[in-house]
C-alpha cells in the first residue's frame, strides 16, 4: 500500500462466505471471533482471514453481541434473553 495517496483506502474481504445479516466481532489476541446472528453461530478466524473453525459454536438464539473475558466468550443470545458464558479452552 506504499502507492495509495494519503486518505485512500483498498477494500479486501478478510473474512468471507458470512451469512448476509447482523455480524458482531471480539478479538482475542491472534483470533477473530465472529457472530452471524441469524445462522445463530459463532466463527472462529485468523486475524489474517482464514478460518479455524467457521461454526465453532452452533445453536444460538439470535446472538447479538459479543465480547472476550479471559478464556471466556459472553454472548447476548437475544432469542431467550441470557447471557452466555462459553469457555474458550476444554478445563483441564
């Protein structure tokens, strides 16, 4: 991007084939997490793009925010009004 004039951007998909609809994002260090509210899913992705596991977490009431707390993703599932607490890594 060393050629782009100063307040000019170039569009790229970092992340594609979402379902068309409301999407939240939470970043945790070198992963994206990314919610498709009307598939009811959450992805998980590479700051890059690529993705890890692109139905990471599936069943979801129309989930509708997102955000990382320690090895713990919250998540507004809107559809039966709770806030859901998914850890991130199997307890040991």
């Amino acid at each position: 991007m060393a050629n782009t004039p100063v307040g000019r951007h170039r569009e790229r998909s970092l992340v594609t084939g979402l379902a068309y609809g409301n999407l939240d994002l939470a970043v945790s260090g070198s992963d994206l997490f990314i919610v498709n509210t009307y598939d009811g899913t959450i992805g998980e992705y590479t700051t890059s793009g690529a993705p890890v596991n692109a139905s990471l977490i599936s069943g979801l009431s129309h989930p509708v925010g997102i955000a990382v707390l320690g090895s713990n993703l919250l998540v507004a599932n809107n559809g039966n009004g709770q806030l859901v607490n998914i850890p991130l890594r199997e307890p040991r």
